[in-house]
C-alpha cells in the first residue's frame, strides 16, 4: 500500500518550532509534528507532504528554519513540501486550497487557534480525508458531536491528538486503575511558563483560554481511567491579572481550576470528584517548561505521578538548573546520526494515528475497533470535551453547569 500523504494545517510552535520571526524559545524548538512526520516519511509510513498557514510570506523563513535545525542536524532529513498559500499571499482559507489538493484517504493534522478546529475539520471529513487534531477537538460539546457524525457518515478516521495517554507513566498509570476499585478522587496541576503568552497572545483570553489548553490532557487521563463514571457536574473558578497586566485581553485567566462531580454509570449513588487546575502565568526560571503531576484515589488504592521532574537535570552556567523530559520528545541523533525519538509519546501520538489508517485501508480493523483500542477517538473524548464546554460557560457564568448523557447524545444544562 502506497504511503499516506499528509497535509499539515498551522505552521507554528507544535508544527515547526517558529514563532515570531524565529526559533521558538520553549521545549519544542523544532517543532513535533513538522520533524515526526519527515521522519516517518524517511520510514516510508508518509508520502507526500504538504504545509498551509495563512500567509505565504512566512515560508522562506520557515524553510531556513528547518533546513538548519532538521536537516543539518539529521544527516541531510528531507525537509521539503509544498506550501499553501502560495508567493506573498495571505488567505484565511488556504487551507480549502490544500485540502482540495489531497486524494481521498489522505490525512491531514490541525493545530492551529482552537475556534478554527471546527471547519478545518468538517471540510476535510467531508471530503473523505482523515483527520488528527490538537486537543481540545473543538471549543463546543455541539461541534465534537457534529464531528463524530460526520466522520462516521464519510467513513473517516478521526484522533484528537491527547499525546499524554502514550506517556510510558501515565499509561502504566491507566491500566493500574482498573484494579484499584471505585474512583474516588482526582486532582491534577499542569502549567507553562509566562513567556508562553508571548506565543499565544494573538488567541489566549479572545479564542481560547488555559483550561481548553492545558486541563484537557489531565481531564482526558482521567476519563480514560474511568470508563464506568461519567461527568455529571462542573463549577469553574478563574484567577485574572497577570495575564493581562502582560498585554493578553482583559477576560483572560491566568489560573482555571474546574470542579467536576463524576457518578457510576451502574450505581448512581456512587459519586467522585476531580479538580484540574491548568495555568499559563507559572514562574519563568522554575527549571520546567511545565510542572504537570495527578493524584488519583479509588477504593482500594492510591496513584501519584509527577512528570515535571523525571530524575534527569541538567545544569549550564548560562540557564542554570533544568529537568528535562526526553520522554516526550528526545531531539538527540541517533548512533548513525538520524532522528532518534521514535520511542517519545509526541512522537508516537502521530505514529498510531497513521498506523490506523493504514490499519483501516486494509480491512484489518474498523472504526468501532479503534474505539475499542482506547485510543483518544472522537467518541472516546466526549466526555472530556463537555467537561471544558461546561468550564467555560461556568466562568461566563458564574454558575454551575450539568452535563446529561442519554443514548449516546451529550448535553450542557
């Protein structure tokens, strides 16, 4: 069977490690889908590779960019595609253009502002193409469930791309749940640095905000470890000043914590209770990118993962004391020199999600196996996303918001 051809949608930090002119100053330099997908061209598992942002005039650089730091460092990596729009041009729907360009069975990857996911996605879903997009799927309950149809109609393969279920840790930490007994209690912390909203001051506060961003790895963790508990309440609290003070929009949180109450699917009396805080207004020189760490109670047992320190640092006189997580993604060559992270839980997010494809084209699973699999599907992330949905209309609302679930269909009250 011929390579899958993929179309990367958004050219920025996740894609290529560009920003602003230049070399992103967080832990993805280079950039994870851009530099997994070259590679797994260079494995034979990707065709043909394609780019498309808004402006054109933005891929020189960009191209500079990856030869310096992809190609030269793993020994000459074929870094080409083609590039949408083309010269100069600016076009806020490029992205028609480039997926018009793929043949059914194609693939494309979606990280780009969170209220564009949608019709970036509906677009291609209609057109036979299958699609990975950057948690959260989308900013609504209605649209992730919009979506799920769609994908179904059109017999199209769709991954929310939640890399945090393929950490070694929280992996082991999943499967070692379904023997501890009735959920209890969940509580998770995950933050980025401030110099992040440099990055994301175009969207953070207007489009999106922390909680869509960061909460939605530890929420999809725990939903994955919860299968007979389904979400039945969430109370939202936002702290506000920094992030503005910075120059972000005046609605923008700093800090989002969300209270959700979980109930047994079989026995209703048994109730848990989770609380996710996600911020993006953490210290600058905490030595992390990002402080991420749970604690999970159930009946008989206990779980705590903290995966900020791993029990590597490195310190340099001109940063000082660093932990580093080349579990994520290792950017070191390998012994012949190649790209060696094929083992990194970003990288393998995007090899599963190719993997099923091929898996699907040729008869050897279908749709219902791959939700079966618990991989982070459309259908095994609902829960998830109407837990962010019924954050933020909390916050906009200073109320607690319900989620129903009957036959299937989800709804925020």
């Amino acid at each position: 069977m011929a390579p899958l051809d993929v179309l990367m949608v958004g050219t920025g930090e996740y894609t290529t490690g560009f920003v602003g002119g230049g070399q992103s100053g967080s832990d993805k330099k280079v950039g994870v889908v851009g530099l997994t997908m070259f590679d797994l061209r260079r494995r034979g598992k990707v065709g043909k590779l394609s780019m498309v942002g808004t402006s054109g005039g933005k891929f020189p650089a960009i191209r500079q960019h990856l030869d310096k730091n992809i190609s030269q460092v793993y020994n000459g990596m074929d870094v080409s595609f083609k590039s949408y729009p083309e010269g100069d041009k600016r076009d806020p729907d490029a992205y028609k253009t480039a997926i018009d360009a793929l043949s059914p069975g194609s693939a494309i990857t979606i990280f780009t502002p969170d209220t564009t996911h949608y019709p970036i996605a509906l677009y291609a879903i209609e057109r036979k193409i299958h699609v990975l997009i950057t948690k959260p799927a989308t900013k609504t309950l209605e649209d992730h469930q919009q979506l799920l149809e769609a994908s179904r109609k059109h017999g199209v393969f769709v991954f929310i791309e939640h890399h945090k279920r393929f950490d070694p840790a929280y992996s082991d930490a999943r499967a070692k749940a379904k023997t501890l007994g009735d959920f209890n209690y969940f509580y998770s912390y995950m933050s980025q640095p401030k110099s992040q909203l440099e990055t994301f001051k175009a969207w953070a506060g207007k489009e999106s905000d922390i909680s869509y961003y960061l909460n939605s790895h530890h929420i999809d963790i725990n939903e994955s470890m919860v299968p007979d508990y389904k979400p039945i309440k969430v109370t939202a609290s936002g702290s506000k000043g920094i992030a503005v003070d910075l120059g972000c929009a005046p609605e923008t949180e700093d800090t989002i914590t969300l209270l959700v109450e979980w109930q047994k699917k079989s026995d209703p009396s048994k109730k848990a209770t989770g609380v996710y805080t996600a911020s993006w207004t953490a210290p600058q020189k905490a030595g992390v990118h990002s402080n991420q760490y749970f604690h999970y109670m159930a009946s008989k047992g206990e779980i705590r993962a903290d995966q900020a320190k791993r029990g590597y640092d490195v310190t340099e006189d001109s940063q000082g004391l660093m932990w580093y997580n080349p579990f994520y993604m290792k950017y070191a060559p390998d012994e012949e020199g190649n790209f060696g992270g094929q083992t990194g839980y970003g990288y393998i997010s995007f090899e599963k999600f190719v993997d099923a494809i091929a898996a699907l084209k040729e008869g050897r699973v279908t749709m219902d196996d791959l939700d079966k699999r618990g991989l982070p599907t459309l259908k095994n992330t609902v829960a998830t996303q109407a837990i962010l949905h019924a954050g933020r209309i909390s916050l906009d609302k200073n109320r607690s918001v319900m989620i129903e679930e009957s036959g299937g269909a989800w709804s925020l009250k």
